[in-house]
C-alpha cells in the first residue's frame, strides 16, 4: 500500500468536550446491546480450532489483511496470536480460504470487535497482549461513540487486560485514548510517542502505518500495562 493519503480532517482541535462525560456514562451503566449472532458462531468455531485455557494470548483487533499478525506470530512464538476483523475483502488477502484458520501459532477470524472482546472475556480470556493497530478515527465530533475509547464496550474491552498497545495517524484519537485510558485505570502507567515511522516498534508494522508514514504523517502510539 503505498502513500498519498491525506492526514485526518476534523473540527475537533483538542480533546473532544463530551469525553469524560461519555467515559463516565459507560463506567457506570453496563452496555446490554445484543450480541452479533455471526461473530458469536465465529468466536464458536475459533474455539474448536484451540484451546486457550492455557494459552498466553496476543490479540491483533482490527487485524485488516492480517501482516501484523504474521509478524506478531514471529515476534511472539511462545503465544497464539489472534487477528480479528470484520471484512471479510481483507482477510480475503490472507488466501486461507474459509475462516476462522490457523498459520502456525496464528488465528484468523472474520467477527465484530464489540461482540469478539465482550465474548473473550465471558470466556475468561486474559490477554498477554493487545494491539488495536490503527482503528478507523471516526474524526467527526458526532461520532464520538463510534471511537473505541467512547464506545460503550471501552471498559470491558480494558478488562481483557494485557498490555494494549493503540496506534493512529491522528493525535487527538492517541490523546483520547490515554485520557480515557486513565479514567478507567486511574493510577496506571501509560506510555506515548510519536514518530515519523513504526521503525522501532518492537518490530511489528502494517500496511496502514507504513502508507500513513510514506504520506509523511507523524504516527502517535500509546501503551499501558493493563490492570489483572
Ligand atoms: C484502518 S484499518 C487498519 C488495519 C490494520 N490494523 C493496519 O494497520 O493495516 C481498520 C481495520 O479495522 C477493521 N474494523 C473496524 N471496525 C471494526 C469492528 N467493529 N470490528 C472488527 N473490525 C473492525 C476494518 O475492517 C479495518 O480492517
């Protein structure tokens, strides 16, 4: 994928003024939308396949055509790792044909995140790590909700625990994220930077990171060891 993609455009010029608020809200009220029913089959299927109960877990979400998880499976060999997204175009790309599949120590499944996460942990899953790789930015003010960090499955998404690692080409969503981050887990230690390229980053790039960086787009990363 190569570059020329333009940097995020939005009205918002600092922290949206709804943020703590909508964290708040969703700290307090658990969130009873029904599950997804395909991802639910999905995440049935994916659990014929392995057996976490003893495993260490990475989970790449929003894994797109599925690179950075390959480089996870190399980088992590002692752990299954487990690329999650909801086209099915994308993972296409893999050429594994029907999913969910294994590639050595890699999983692949086609679900909904909100669905996927709310589901590994009911199964008691506790993540070693956690990537959320470049989410889409959703950068009008309206869509506030639809970013991870105001959406309502934020806090049982944290829940997974782990080390989560956040990725975007656009600061605010980065200075959202480590906001919200410590509203949810006050006291906790998080970790930004911001650079011209992944080069660096524990050897774990994307198609989407590299694009945003040959378009010359500063990339942010925030990064927190996550409560037990
Ligand atoms: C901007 S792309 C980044 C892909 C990849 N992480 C990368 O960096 O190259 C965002 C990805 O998130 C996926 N995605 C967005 N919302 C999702 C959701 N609710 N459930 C599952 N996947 C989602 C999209 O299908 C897309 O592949």
């Amino acid at each position: 994928m190569k570059g020329n993609s333009s940097v995020v455009q939005s009205s918002q010029d600092g922290l949206h003024p709804q943020l703590d608020r909508v964290v708040q809200k969703h700290l307090e009220t658990p969130w009873r939308q029904p599950l997804h029913r395909p991802s639910v089959d999905a995440f049935e299927r994916l659990l014929e396949l392995q057996d976490f109960s003893a495993m260490r877990i990475v989970l790449d979400s929003g894994c797109g055509t599925g690179a950075s998880t390959r480089m996870m499976a190399a980088r992590y060999p002692e752990c299954v790792v487990v690329g999650v997204d909801q086209s099915a175009s994308r993972l296409a790309r893999l050429g594994l044909g029907e999913l969910p599949a294994r590639e050595g120590n890699a999983l692949f499944v086609q679900a909904e995140l909100a669905t996927f996460w709310r589901l590994a942990l009911q199964a008691g899953w506790r993540l070693a790590r956690h990537y959320l790789l470049y989410p889409n930015p959703w950068p009008k003010g309206a869509h506030l909700l639809r970013r991870w960090h105001g959406h309502p499955v934020f806090p049982q998404m944290l829940a997974l625990g782990g080390v989560l690692e956040l990725r975007t080409n656009w600061p605010i969503y980065a200075y959202e994220f480590e906001r919200a981050l410590g509203q949810v887990c006050p006291g906790i230690e998080i970790k930004s930077e911001e650079r011209a390229s992944e080069a660096g980053w524990d050897g774990i790039e994307t198609p989407f990171g590299r694009k945003y960086a040959h378009s010359g787009h500063r990339l942010y990363r925030v990064v927190a060891k996550l409560p037990d």
